[in-house]
C-alpha cells in the first residue's frame, strides 16, 4: 500500500515533514523519499531510498540538513520510486501516490504513441507516479489534469503534488485509500494517518471526501474541486492497515477494533479461560471480545519491537514467513495448561497462523481457539496495494476452493455468504488444517457495524466481491 505526508509551514518544514512521514512506516515498506521546495531559491530537493532491509529514519536523518523550505512531501511505499519531479506547462511539481493503477499497459501504450515519454523506470517497468504525472499535465489546470487521472485509471489513487504556491492534495475518486488534513499555528498538513498529527501539535482539520482536491498554505485551506457523494472507503483499513490511533471518516481504528471483538463475545458460545491478541492488530479486537465474554485478557505472545517493527517485512515470501515468526514470542507461563482464545485481523495465505498455532502447542496450551476480525478473504483486491493478495490463489480460501469444486472461481458467493454450507465447510477445513478447537470469523454485518458507516460507502469487496471501478 503506502502512506504519504506533506506540510506547509511559514517557517522550515523539513522537522515537521521527516517525522510526519515516518509516521507512515506501517503502510509501507520498500521505498522512502521526501521532496522540499525552497521559495527563496526557487529550488526543489529531493531524495529516495531502498527500505528493504532498514527503516526510513536510518535512511533520512543523515540528510536531512539538505532539505531547505517551508513545504514539502513524503512517501513510504510498497510501489515505485518516488516523489518524481516534473517541469511542465503547469509550472514545476512533485508528486507522491498512494495508487493502484490496474490498466497500467493500456494508458502507458497510449502515452507512447502520443510521442510521450517515460524516464523513471522501476525495475524495467513504468513508474505508476510518472505515469500519474503525465496524465496531470495533459489538464490545461492542475484540477483538470488530475481529473483526467481519476476519469482514466482503473484501480484508485490518491496523490500529493508539491507545487511553487503550495500543496495540493486530491483523494482518490471514490475514496478507498483516505487523506486527513492537519492544522496547527502556522502550518497545514495532509497525511494518509491521522496518527502523523499529535506529537507533532497538529489537530484534525477535515477529512477529504473521495475525489475532493485542496490547495494548502500555511495560512490556510483551498478547495478546488468538491467531493463525490459516493463513496468506498477501504474497509480493510480498520480491519489491518490503520495503527491505533488513526481516525478515518471521524471512526477511530482502535475503537472499531474493539467493538467488533466485543460483539463477537458477547455471542460467543466457546468455553475459554483468557482472550489474547496476536500482535499488533489483533490486540484491540481482543480486549473487545474479552469484556465481551466476561474473562480476561492475558498477553500470552509478546512482540519483539527493537528490530522486527511491523514495517519491516521484506518482498520475498520466504522471508516474510520468517519474519512473521521471529517477530511474535510465545510466553510459555501464560499457555501452559489453559484454554486460550486468539483474536487475529485476518487469515490471508495461512502461513502465519499455521506457524503461530503449532508453537501454542508446543508451549503446552491445552485448547487453542480462535477469531479472526473479519469475515474470509475471499477476492484478492483490485483496488489498492494489498501486498498479502495479490492474486487469487495467494489466499488460502481459493486453494481450498479449488480443491473442493475443481475451480478457484465456482460458486464464490456461495462460500462468501456467512452461515451456507459452503461457507460453514469452508471454515471448518481451515480450522482443521490448523488443529484448531474453534474457529469463527466476523460476519460482514458486525464489521460494518463496528465501523458505523453505510454499506454503500465502504469497499468490501475482498470479503464479498463487490466494489466499483
């Protein structure tokens, strides 16, 4: 995926825009770059960096007495290199995305036989924020031009431009990936976390609706075009992506988190002694679902912070389930003998949780149970850069589909609907597989719930096929 943030400030920014970025870390992990403008020298600065096998401020903070002005953007993330710098028509910009662009071939053909270019190449590909860039300037205005990204592109993208008067910030068409706008004296800030804002004395301001675009000073907020009434908001996000303390469309990620585990056991029939949380996201759910059950709440698995954060998870698979295991320990004490009850947020390929469950065992755990914060992921999604599902079989309900009906892709909405036959085999397959006592997923109707938003406003379409280009 990938988070971005940007400042304007009337005095240096690059403090303010270092730490808000790094702020990001969770969404992102294989590029880091920020991009300053200095108005007195008229002079952009940027610089890019690997992440993928360290973190953002070992990258930056050598360099950062580099980076002159009182504007500027950052980016972490798990696409291409990025800010990209363009001169054009419109002036002078930088921009960062967070964007998934899935008829990439067909606008880059396009482009080329216009006579257009591509310089920054990724690994041999088009960069996707070049490509963005360059369906930008085809505008005769920057908000012409970036509507001509959200009419164009398949998939969604949300983009910071670092301009000569500003920055302007646009959502993505209908809203999956979100942009909340900090304020504070003589600053304003747009950031992909609202987490960025309070050590640094920022406030929420506004959130953007879906294709909504603003121009930030330091005195204040433009906007230039209005938002959609529609929307799909990622629903993933409460569920994995969001740390803690963010808030998106005014819904607090932890708080949706706890009251999905509290509906869950307050319904929940399985006799447990404690409720656990698989760190870091599946914690939340957990203390729902134990004040919702009535038992307690025993960290039973520790993560191991100092060197193995969440961001840090390397490209390759071998390497992630690697990580996956090395990052969570097992506190023996608090598994010998009981009955425990884990709260995940998902079940993607199943690696992890067939690692995690075995160890469980081996530390003398006498019932291993557990619940996972949203319903089966069932479509990989289309729509922005979900890393862990990038195709269909990835996901270990396609595998077990496959093998069930002889096609990954018969009867989906059979096995997606919570209660059929197909679903209640579907799951108990799963808990086999993984020497489960029990194992149960939120429906969609408590997650939505939880949220406290419209159907029709949140994307779900991981979970049951729907979405909209």
């Amino acid at each position: 995926m990938g988070g971005f943030f940007g400042t304007v400030s009337k005095a240096q920014c690059v403090t303010d825009l270092f730490y808000g970025t790094d702020y990001n870390s969770h969404l992102g992990t294989r590029r880091g770059g920020m991009a300053t403008y200095d108005a007195e020298k008229k002079q952009f600065t940027r610089s890019i960096h690997n992440l993928e096998s360290t973190y953002f401020r070992t990258k930056f903070e050598d360099e950062l007495n580099k980076f002159v002005g009182n504007s500027g953007i950052g980016i972490i993330s798990d696409t291409d290199a990025q800010p990209i710098i363009i001169n054009s028509h419109l002036g002078r910009f930088a921009i960062v995305t967070v964007a998934k662009i899935q008829n990439m071939d067909e606008l880059e053909a396009e482009l080329l036989s216009r006579n257009m270019h591509f310089a920054e190449l990724s690994s041999g590909k088009t960069n996707q924020t070049e490509l963005v860039a360059l369906l930008i300037i085809q505008g005769k205005t920057f908000v012409e031009g970036i509507e001509n990204v959200y009419n164009r592109i398949k998939g969604s993208c949300s983009m910071l431009l670092l301009t000569e008067d500003g920055i302007i910030a646009a959502r993505d068409k209908w809203g999956r990936t979100p942009i909340v706008i900090g304020r504070k004296e003589g600053a304003y800030a747009a950031s992909s976390e609202s987490s960025s804002f309070p050590n640094l004395d920022y406030e929420i301001h506004s959130y953007l609706g879906p294709g909504e675009i603003v121009r930030l000073c330091a005195d204040g907020v433009e906007q230039l075009r209005k938002p959609n009434e529609q929307m799909q908001v990622c629903s993933f996000l409460w569920v994995y992506y969001g740390f803690p303390t963010s808030c998106y469309e005014d819904r607090n990620v932890e708080e949706v988190r706890f009251l999905s585990g509290l509906k869950m056991g307050q319904t929940d029939t399985s006799e447990v002694d404690c409720a656990c949380g698989i760190p870091d996201s599946g914690v939340g759910m957990a203390l729902g679902y134990a004040e919702g059950k009535g038992v307690p709440y025993h960290r039973a698995i520790a993560k191991y912070t100092p060197t193995w954060p969440r961001s840090f998870t390397p490209s390759r698979q071998e390497l992630r389930n690697l990580v996956a295991k090395m990052k969570l320990i097992p506190n023996r004490s608090m598994l010998q003998g009981k009955r425990l009850l884990f709260c995940d947020d998902s079940i993607v390929r199943g690696t992890q949780l067939r690692d995690n469950v075995k160890v469980l065992y081996e530390c003398g755990a006498r019932e291993v149970h557990i619940r996972i914060a949203c319903p089966p992921l069932i479509y990989a999604c289309p729509f922005i850069g979900f890393t862990a599902s990038r195709s269909n079989l990835e996901l270990i309900t396609r595998r077990i589909i496959k093998e069930l009906e002889g096609d990954e892709n018969k009867n989906l909405e059979k096995y997606a609907r919570t209660g059929s036959p197909e679903y209640e085999k579907l799951v108990d397959i799963i808990r086999q597989r993984f020497g489960l006592n029990s194992l149960k997923f939120n429906t969609l109707e408590t997650l939505v719930e939880s949220i406290g938003l419209p159907k029709c406003k949140l994307c779900t379409h991981c979970f049951d096929g729907t979405g909209c280009f």
